[in-house]
C-alpha cells in the first residue's frame, strides 16, 4: 500500500514516514505544496496525508486538483485546524477523513485502515499470503489450499485487518472501529463471535486460522507465520 505525506513540518513528516514504514506501508513524502500536488496527480498512491498550510500551493488546492482530476485516492486531512468550520470545508471539497493535531499515531493507523476498506482502491499487491492462507484484497475472500472459507462481511474484515497488521496486536477497541467506523462500535462478545465462526469455517477446510489473542490487549498474528 502505497502513502504519500505532505506535510511541512520536516520532524513529524520523518515520524509519520518511519512510523508507517514500520507496519508495512510505501511512503513518500515532501513539505512543499507544489512538489506535493504533482506526485499526488502523476504517481500511484493509495492513500494520501495532507497538511492544509503548505508553502507553494495550500492543502486546499491540492484536494480540489486531486478531485478535479478523479484521481482513486483516499485523503486523511491532518491539520492543526480544529474548527468545525474547517472541518466541515475539508470534508465538503472531497476529504475523506479529517484529523487534528496533536493526534495519537494509533488513531491515525485505524483512520487509514478504515480508509482503506472504502470503496475501490489501486491496490498493487491485491494478496496477502499467510501460511496455506491467502487473502484476496480485491474479492475479499479468504483461501485455505485454494478453498474459499466463505466468510460474512464482518469475518472477512477481522481477518483482514489483522492479517495486514501480521506481527502487532490489535487491541478489541481498535479492531471495532475497523469494522464499524470512529462512529460506532462492535461489542468484544460479537467480535469473538465472528472471530470463532471463522475459525469454524477455516477448520472445515483442514486449517487453522493462526489468530492469536494476547490477554488483556488484543488479537494478533504471528509475524513468522
């Protein structure tokens, strides 16, 4: 999954690129507005984190070029702007997140895994492979030995965000709002529910989901799986 950062701050825009390149995104990144739009508009990225007060060209216009341009990218604004008006303005020229400073990197990580599971998006790598698993990014179906586990929407989205976490625990909290948005939540009981279906549907094709829970922090799997 392809990141590009504009932001002008050179310490969190080094912070935000190791921190994401750490759990296994592409980035690039710049500080100017003008470099900013022009690898926005000609390069192949996913998502985008735009910084609304930009030397060269304001954040503003590169969301309305980017727009303009039908461009299949998803755009967290990352502003210390932290009106509603703003907001609201970020949202209505064609963001589609938004997110003040100061902001915990957490959030920041859930808010781009939530981005990425709207819509289309151009996904270079479309599979993700785990063992006699794999998963496709694209179908959103799960393979064990080429079999379809046939999983509901909400199993599917369990097992894919934690298969594209491999090797970090993602707490209850963290992985609801995955499943449901910053605006609503699953229950812990309902997440082990469909957490256990799936594991039952892999068991009747001969494997066994390597989710993992740590007690008292989350689910997770294991990074040399």
């Amino acid at each position: 999954m392809k990141v590009l950062i504009i932001e002008d701050s050179t310490s969190l825009r080094r912070s935000l690129k190791i921190g994401l390149s750490n759990l296994g995104f592409t980035v690039d990144d710049t500080g100017d507005g003008s470099e900013g739009l022009t690898m926005a508009l000609t390069g192949d990225y996913s998502l985008l984190i735009l910084d609304l007060m930009l030397p060269s060209v304001d954040g503003t216009a590169i969301l309305k070029a980017i727009r303009k341009a039908k461009k299949d990218l998803r755009v967290l604004i990352l502003s210390a702007r932290d009106l509603i008006e703003d907001k609201v303005e970020g949202l209505l020229n064609g963001a589609d997140d938004y997110l003040t400073k100061p902001f915990s990197f957490d959030e920041l990580h859930v808010r781009l895994l939530c981005l990425m599971r709207r819509g289309s998006l151009n996904i270079s790598d479309s599979k993700i492979n785990i063992g006699e698993f794999s998963l496709d990014l694209h179908l959103k179906q799960l393979y064990c030995n080429n079999k379809d586990a046939n999983l509901t929407p909400n199993e599917y989205k369990i097992v894919e965000c934690l298969f594209s976490n491999q090797g970090k625990v993602i707490s209850p909290e963290k992985l609801s709002e995955y499943l449901a948005g910053q605006y609503d939540s699953v229950a812990k009981n309902s997440l082990e529910a469909h957490l256990s279906s799936a594991r039952k549907k892999v068991r009747l094709l001969g494997c066994d989901l390597p989710i993992k829970t740590k007690r008292g922090f989350g689910y997770f799997v294991e990074s040399n799986q």
